[in-house]
C-alpha cells in the first residue's frame, strides 16, 4: 500500500492473496467507514487506488477481507 501526496490517493497492491473476491474498505481514524467495494482478485494478485481528495488530514486504516483472510494497513495524508 502506498499513498502518493501529489496525487492524494492510497494505491492497494496485494499479492499472493487467498481467495477470488475481496471487500476492501477505509476507515478513518475515528473508526468510521468511509468506503466499501467488491474487488475481483485474480491469479491472487490486486491492484486497486482511490482517491482521499476530499478526505482530511489524518491517519487512515484499510482493510482487505477475502474468503480465507483479512488483511490490514494503515497510511497518513497530511
């Protein structure tokens, strides 16, 4: 996972993941889900950016569940 400041959007790549549909979803730091989308993984392997524009500054948690797993994240936009 990594957030680009210039763009303001976290990107998701995850591989070798357990599974063939995910849900990934952002958090805010007050626990708050801010997004929730279906996700296709395919060969094990997912690659997904989302734009935190309109999104304050702060710390940020991402959560990707598949069948067989969950796995978390976290990132800063200043």
């Amino acid at each position: 996972m990594y957030y680009d400041p210039t763009w303001q959007t976290v990107f998701v790549n995850a591989a070798e993941l357990k599974g063939k549909q995910g849900v990934l979803e952002f958090y805010n730091s007050n626990g708050q889900l801010l997004s929730k989308s279906s996700q296709s993984i395919d060969g094990g392997y997912l690659m997904q950016s989302s734009s935190f524009a309109s999104q304050p500054s702060g710390v940020y948690v991402v959560r990707l569940l598949t069948e067989k797993e969950v796995l978390v994240g976290r990132f800063v936009k200043r």
